[in-house]
C-alpha cells in the first residue's frame, strides 16, 4: 500500500464530504424535535387560553425558554 499525494487528496476529499453529509444528517433531528416541541407549546396555549390571548410572542418566548424563574 503506497500513499501518493493524489491517493492522499483523494482520501481527504472523500472523508471532508462523509463529514459534511453526517453533519447535515444529524442537525436534521434537534431542528425537527425543537418543531415538535414549539408546535405543542402553541396548540397547549391556544386551547387552554384561548380567551385570554393578546401577546402570543411573548407567551411562545416564555414557553420555550431554557431559563426557568428564580421566584423566591
């Protein structure tokens, strides 16, 4: 088995490209779980707080934040 600079840049392209497809691959599933999870937020509000509704932004902001109320 011999290494020449063209088997090497081959080699290199082949796995750059391998990455790059893996990487597109696996950002696919957080986005659609993120969806997922946005869409059940909305459909939660919308039915339990129909009548009360003025600032949905402001309810989805809320809803899907990571920082949870320091209320002591």
């Amino acid at each position: 088995f011999r290494v020449t600079s063209e088997n090497f840049i081959f080699r290199v392209r082949r796995i750059s490209r391998s990455l790059h497809k893996g990487t597109e691959i696996s950002l696919q599933f957080p986005n659609s779980y993120l969806r997922e999870i946005g869409f059940s937020i909305l459909t939660n509000i919308k039915t339990k707080k129909r009548e009360s509704l003025r600032n949905l932004d402001e309810e989805m902001r809320v809803a899907i934040s990571n920082i949870r109320p320091n209320i002591g």
